[in-house]
C-alpha cells in the first residue's frame, strides 16, 4: 500500500514533533502548514514584552533535541522561537513547511479514504492521514465589556502585541492579572508614566527564581558538551520527578500537597507585600490549584510601586476616555491592554474539519470536546489531535505530553500499515467508556471543586481540559495502540 501522506497542521513545538518523528519513521510524503509567516507557534505568536516560558527550559525543551545554548533557566518567547528555528534547520524540515497559508479545511472522503486539505490560498494536498496541531492556546479572548469599541486610545490584546505603540510615559491600563498578565506588567511597569492593573480576582503566586546564564557558564559548558549535555539529562528527571511526584498533589487534592504549596505560596507574598490591604487583595479566596498557578519574582514588587495601582472594583464600562468602575470612578487611559487569556473551553478549531457522513468536528465537540486519550475522535478516521482536549497539565510540561502523543500516532499509522489496513477512528464506544474513566478521575482533583472556576472546566463544571492524573499514567496509557478500541476502515 506504500507509505502513508501526512498532512500536518501547524508548526509550533508540537507540529515539529510530529514532522521529525514520522520522518525518522520512514514517513517521508509529509506537508507542514502554519498561518504565520516563521515556526514555533505560540512563541512566534506572544511577543508581548516579557513573554517567557513558566516551566525550566530543562525540562521544556524537547529530550530529543537538548541544546546547550539557553541564556536564561526559563527562556524567553525570541528565544523558543529561534529554538523551533534551529530544530527545524537540524532536522531538514524547510522544503516540507508552508508558511503563512492557513489551511482553511480537511474534508474526509469515504471513498477514497483520504482528507482533502485546502489552504486559504486554495493550495490543495491529499493526505492520508492528518495531525492536528493546532494547539489550546492561540484564539485570544476579548473580554465583553461595554463600550469596548468606544475607547479613543490604542488598545490590543497581550496575544496580539502592537509593537507600533509606545508605552513611554503614558497612562496605561491593564484588564486582567493571570498567566500573561504577570509577565507584562513588571515590564510596562519600567516605562509607563502610570499603569493601573484591574483585578477581578487574585492568583496564586510561587517563585520563579529565574536567573540568566553568564556567557562564561556556556562557555565552560561547550568544553565538554557531551558532559553538559548528561548533566542536563539528569537535572531534566529531577525536575520532571519533583512536578509528577510532589507538585501534582497540590492538584490531587492531597492534605499535604494543598498544604505544602499553600504555605510556598503564602511565603512568597508574605516576603514581598508587607501591606496588609494589598497583601488582602492579592491573597485568592479559592484553594490553591484551582486555576493555573503563576511562576513570577517581580509582579508583587512592581505593584508596590508609586504610579502602580491595582484595581479590584468590577469594570462597569469602557468609555472613550478610559475605563468606569462599579464604584463610578472613570480612569483615564492613553493605551488600554487585554491580557484576558484565551478561547479555551469552546475548542473552536480555526480550519472546518469535516469527517465521515458530514460531520464537521466543531459540532462534534459542541458543547463540549471530547477524544479517545485525547488524540482521535470518534467519527474522523486518521485525525491525531496534539494537545487534544484533556491532556493540558496543571504540574508538568506540556512537551512531554506532546512526544508521547507523537509516538502513539507514529504507531497507529504503523500498525495501520501492518494491517494493510486503510485508515482507523475510535469507536464511540471506546471514546465513551474512556471519557467516562477520565472524568470519574477528574471528579476526586481540586478543579472539581464546585467553588472553583476556571478555564479548565465548562460553565457546567465539565473539565475538558486537564489530564486527571501523573504525566507517566498518561505515558503508560498511551504505550499500546488497542486496535480492539478502533473501527478499521
């Protein structure tokens, strides 16, 4: 039957992945398609001052491809994104990459049991099998505030960075306090004649302890790199058993991981925010967990900061002028900035992914995404789905989950090819019983809690983004293709 065509769609991390293990595979028709104009996904995408990783690059960076080259323990966005850069030329992926041509979509064909993938250019590629990695976190969400479109100032959203403006001086707000949120104000904070953050509700901070990497350091490194290299190998598994071992409980909900990470929490606002009105403000009223903990060394301290203030009264409304609180206060702005995260719990895929018998995959996973092990879906024959719904992590790297969704659709597409078989998709049988499994997991986490809200879970407390376990129980999961599990086409 020959070597299955793979179309892959989208080239951060988890595309590249995908391209470089299926090539080493004997995979070789494969296509790559990205609506930006260079790799790395979201890391070409978040350019927003500050803009780093929150995981130690040790760890974040994929165990196939260590480089010795970071000038930071967690790196910045340009720095990833030149990281994607190099991978790609190391692996010879250029000639297989089509940049800046979103695929507008994939249509499954019964007949000759192939997708059909078009790009807004109207470029056409018939593929075997197609590898959606499109990733969770890439569709910016606007808040819906009133008068929104009014204001007369330049307003953008942290995920789409105006680098056009100039922040020298002027007034600025900042909507939102969460991951993005963190990062950014600290730097704004170093330019802006004022810059006021609204608060609708406070996170829980822990250490970052970031540093940079003197040159001499990488230097001494590259006298024996092979050595370097093993030395990170193993800080790598020390960091990796401390998140799976000891941080996840702080999500398992066990007494001493809630106690544990409250109490670092705690410290940590203790040691930097003496003010007892401030230190209010910030301290959540929901356990620790519960919403995506923040890594940040210079967030408390910047509010502290004479032309800082922060704002916990509810945004009313947004008037040309500025933003009007619930206590009918109107502050004026020169530059308004969204850092109010992302379209996360809709799982709207931005190309039409159509199926068998029509089914388009946004109304499959309308109101709420579901996958078998979170890589295919029932009723799309030969679709893996990278960082599919459930397998976003609140204690580990996300890398790790994607090279352990690669190897399995490596070896599906093997197995596939063994069989001489055609194409496969999970019965929804099996994508039933096991969505069942993994929520009845889920319900014993700290995000089942009903006092918790977050963008993991539905409006109706479904939590459709998290893996309900270690990141080794995903690894173990996912070691074996059971063919018992799939319709074989």
């Amino acid at each position: 039957m020959g070597r299955k065509r793979v179309a892959i769609i989208g080239a951060g991390l988890g595309g590249i992945t995908a391209a470089i293990k299926l090539q080493e595979a004997g995979f070789s028709d494969i296509q790559m398609f990205d609506r930006n104009d260079r790799v790395g996904g979201t890391w070409a995408e978040n350019t927003y001052p500050g803009c780093q990783c929150d995981v130690p690059v040790a760890l974040y960076q994929l165990s196939f491809a260590q480089s010795v080259n970071w000038t930071r323990l967690f790196p910045s966005s340009p720095e990833i994104q030149a990281y994607a850069e190099e991978i790609v030329d190391r692996y010879q992926l250029r000639p297989k990459i089509r940049l800046s041509d979103p695929v507008r979509s994939a249509v499954w064909s019964d007949e000759s049991k192939t997708w059909t993938v078009t790009t807004e250019s109207g470029h056409t590629m018939e593929a075997d099998a197609v590898i959606g990695a499109l990733g969770q976190l890439n569709r910016p969400k606007w808040p819906e505030i009133e008068g929104r479109d009014r204001f007369a100032g330049a307003s953008m959203h942290s995920a789409r960075w105006d680098h056009s403006v100039d922040f020298e001086g002027k007034r600025v707000g900042v909507i939102g306090c969460a991951a993005s949120a963190v990062q950014l104000i600290p730097e704004l904070a170093k330019v802006a004649g004022h810059l006021t953050v609204f608060q609708r509700s406070a996170n829980w901070l822990l250490p970052r302890n970031d540093r940079a990497v003197p040159p001499e350091e990488l230097a001494l490194m590259m006298t024996e790199p092979e050595t370097a290299m093993a030395l990170g190998a193993a800080n790598r598994k020390m960091i990796y058993d401390t998140a799976d071992h000891y941080f996840w409980q702080a999500f398992s909900w066990t007494p001493e991981g809630r106690a544990a990470y409250t109490r670092l929490a705690t410290d940590h606002l203790d040691a930097q925010v003496s003010d007892p009105d401030l230190k209010a403000k910030l301290t959540p009223d929901y356990p620790i967990g519960c919403r995506r903990i923040l890594y940040c060394d210079d967030y408390y301290p910047c509010l502290k900061e004479d032309h800082v203030s922060l704002v916990t009264d509810g945004i009313e409304r947004i008037v040309p002028e500025g933003v009007v609180t619930a206590d009918g206060a109107t502050h004026d702005f020169d530059i308004i900035v969204y850092a109010t995260g992302f379209e996360t719990t809709e799982w709207k895929w931005s190309l039409d992914m159509v199926g068998q018998d029509g089914l388009h995959l946004n109304d499959a996973w309308s109101p709420t995404p579901e996958a078998y092990l979170g890589i295919t879906v029932s009723g799309f024959p030969n679709l893996f789905v990278l960082y599919g719904p459930n397998t976003n992590l609140g204690h580990n790297s996300i890398t790790f989950m994607l090279e352990r969704q690669v190897e399995y659709a490596v070896k599906a597409l093997q197995a596939l090819e063994a069989k001489d078989a055609s194409a496969m998709a999970p019965s929804r049988a099996a994508q039933n019983r096991f969505n069942a499994e993994l929520q009845a997991d889920l319900d014993k986490t700290v995000w089942a809690d009903p006092a918790c809200n977050s963008w993991y879970k539905t409006a109706d407390g479904k939590i459709t983004q998290n893996w309900s376990g270690h990141t080794r129980a995903f690894e173990a999961a996912v070691a074996e293709v059971n063919l018992d599990d799939y319709v074989i086409l």
